[in-house]
C-alpha cells in the first residue's frame, strides 16, 4: 500500500512537470508568429525571398530591422536562455523524488514568472519590471539545480501500466 | 502475455522517439560547421582572434557580416526555436503512451518538415516553400502538445532489463 | 542479484548523466548575469526602458551594441547551439545503457570542454583554443549520437522506491 502511494505521488509531481513543461514551452513558440504579426505589419524582413512579390522598387526597403520586431525577437532569444533550462532541470528535479506542494510551487512560481516576462518585455513595461520576473525565473531554476547536485537523490521513476 | 506487449508497444515508441529526436538535432547541429564554412569562403568573421592571423591591413575588412553567413546563422537560430520544443514535447508525447503508428506520423512529419525548410531556407527558394514547412513542424509540436495537455494520460515508462 | 547489479549500474549512469547535465546547463545560465555586468559596465543597453532613469541627453548614446557585450552573447548562442543538443543526446544515450567508465568519460570531456571554449570566448585566447574546445564538445554529443542511432539499444530505465 505504501507502496502504490510512492508511485502516485511521483506520478503525479511528474505529471504536474509535463503539464507546466509544455506551457511554457508552448508560450516560447507562441513568440514566432508574434514576431511574424510584427514583420508583416511593420513591413521590416530579413530574406529576399520573403519580398519578392512586393513591387521592385519597395523591396529594399522592406528589407530592414524594425525596433517592435526586434523587441520581440530579444524577448524570444530571452525566452530559449530561460525556459529550456527550466525543462532540462526541472526533468532531472521531478525524477528526484521532491514534495508534490514544493515541486508545483517551484513550476507555477517560473511559469507565472515568464508569461510576466513576456507582457513586460513586449508591452516595454518600466523597469525593473521585467529584470524582476528574470531573476524570480532564474532563482527557481537554480533552487532546482540545487536539490538535483546537492543530495545524493534517489531518481524516482513512475511504472503505471493499465492504472 | 498482456503486459508484456504493452511494454514492447511503449518500448518501440520511446525507440522511434530517440531516433528522430537525434536526426533532427545532429540536422540542426550541422549548421554549425555549414556557417564556419560559409565564413570561411565568404571572409566575413565575427572575431578580432579568428583574423589574427591575415595579414594588418585585410584584418578589419574580414570582421563583417555577410548576407550568406547570415542566412545559415537564421536558419540555425529557426531550428533551435523550433526542434528544441519538439524534442521536449516530444519526450513527454511518448511517455504519454500514443499509439506507435501515430507516433511515427508524427515524428516522420516533423522530420520531413525541418529537412525541407533547411533547404528552402539555405537554397532561397521562392516562397511560401519555407514558410509552408516551418507551420508544418509547428503544427505538428502542436498536435502532441495538444495529447499532452488535454487527456489526464498516463505515462508509460519502458523498464527493459536484459532483454 | 545480477538484476539488481543491473539496476544499480543504470542508476549510476543516469545519476552521473544528471550532474553533468546540470553543471553545464548552470554554466549556460551564468551568461546571462555575465551579459548583464557587462551591459552595465560598459553602458550598452537594447531596451528603452533600461535607461529610463539615465539622463535624457545620454539615453541615445546607452543605446548602442558593445564589443564586450557581443561577445559574451556570441558565446551564449554558442552555448545554447551546443550545450542543448549534448542535454538530449545525453539523455537518450545514459538510458541506451553504456559503461558507466565509458559515459563518465564523455560527460566529462564535454563539461570541461565547454567550461575551457567560454574561457577561451571570453577572454579571447588566440585561436585555435576555441576552435578545438568546441570541436570536441561536438564530436562528444556525435560519439554519443551514433550509439543512439547505431545499435538497436536497449532503454534502460532506472526503478528506485524505497531504496
């Protein structure tokens, strides 16, 4: 009995990492057709390819950097600095066995944190605004990188066929 | 006898899982040595260090960008914003025990897509050939998100063990 | 017994993988407050709102890429070009049940390769010293790459309740 509650729990904190992993991960994707929407109505592209149906005479100059399309391609390259360390960590974390309540308050705390991010970055939000949520998404990851390093854990793996 | 085949199904999922989540990052990892070769041919360098040995005078005219360097570095950059999620996604879609004839459309589709669009995107080919590739692998992280997220799945872990 | 002697060798591989992982991902992490000293340092900032509180006349001027600054960058990008895919590889090849002599020797050439590539990048050490350090970090993730890829592997994954 005691048992089947080990498998549930680690289950369930593995669970509630997929869940979290994708979403954030999801909302980091989200940022190529954003930066897409900007391009296309900002006019600013990077390929020739991309503007070869426009009239000869635009063409040049729609091939140019605009600051909303860089704005949110920082926030994108931001975005893989940051959330795919967190699923690299956080896999290794949910395998090493963490409290349910800790681990879904280390998941909801970084996720929370990068949607955050992402508002202030693309609505150019005052400082510190969005350097706070960077570092609140940093400090979990390493609060999780810590626990993986510092105790000899024991890697917990979830065995649930036909359950 | 039961079980037995489920392990097998389970197992030959996570198989196919690996071998295309390594095809498509060594893919991606060969854009690497295709920009040192197109910095090479093309002498345009990002380093002070990796000049220093063309004679003075060259030296400042090699430390530039240029268009074809560019282009490969763009084309590197799409496919870390975009195979990196799938191979996340994807880790968690086959843990999340899909059926493997599915699975396989999946992971051959993605695949395909990114072999495509490296060529449209290197080549220049007339769009929407690139455009039409990268939704294509989009859609398809999507679609194994979208199993991730919504059915309460159970994860299936292979345990093969001197067999 | 032999069972668990399996079991427990697995359990190391994975359990060396995990370090390993983690360390070169911290590393990867630690570019970033890098990236941010330097912007301070060296008065080089890319967002409007990270001089808000400057001076009105001087805003422009903070505005404006850095050597210093790009290169830290550049050598971030390197890292997620290739620490990332050595994550994924890793992953795949510790649970394609290596020696765990053979494995320790991988991670390791990795982990240091990197850590010597950033020194190299960062206090721009004369080439080749780059060059190799990150040609071996390649051809590490490729040596684990093909024995993903070559051998139909056995996944081994490690149970660990209790214990």
């Amino acid at each position: 009995m005691m048992g089947c509650g080990c498998y549930l729990m680690e289950n369930d904190v593995f669970m509630a990492f997929s869940t979290y992993a994708a979403i954030v991960i999801l909302k980091m994707m989200l940022m190529a057709p954003m930066t897409a929407y900007y391009r296309l109505t900002r006019g600013a592209f990077a390929n020739d390819e991309d503007v070869s149906r426009k009239p000869a005479e635009e063409r040049k100059k729609l091939l140019r950097a605009h600051p909303d399309v860089e704005r949110v391609r920082r926030c994108h390259q931001n975005d893989l600095e940051n959330i795919i360390p967190f699923v690299v960590i956080g896999l290794l974390y949910a395998l090493s066995g963490p409290e349910l309540s800790t681990a879904l308050l280390h998941f909801r705390l970084f996720t929370g944190s990068r949607i955050f991010h992402t508002i202030a970055y693309v609505g150019a939000l005052p400082q510190p605004s969005r350097g706070l949520s960077w570092m609140l998404g940093m400090l979990v990851t390493f609060s999780m990188a810590y626990r993986v390093l510092s105790k000899k854990h024991i890697l917990y793996l979830v065995l649930n066929i036909n359950s």
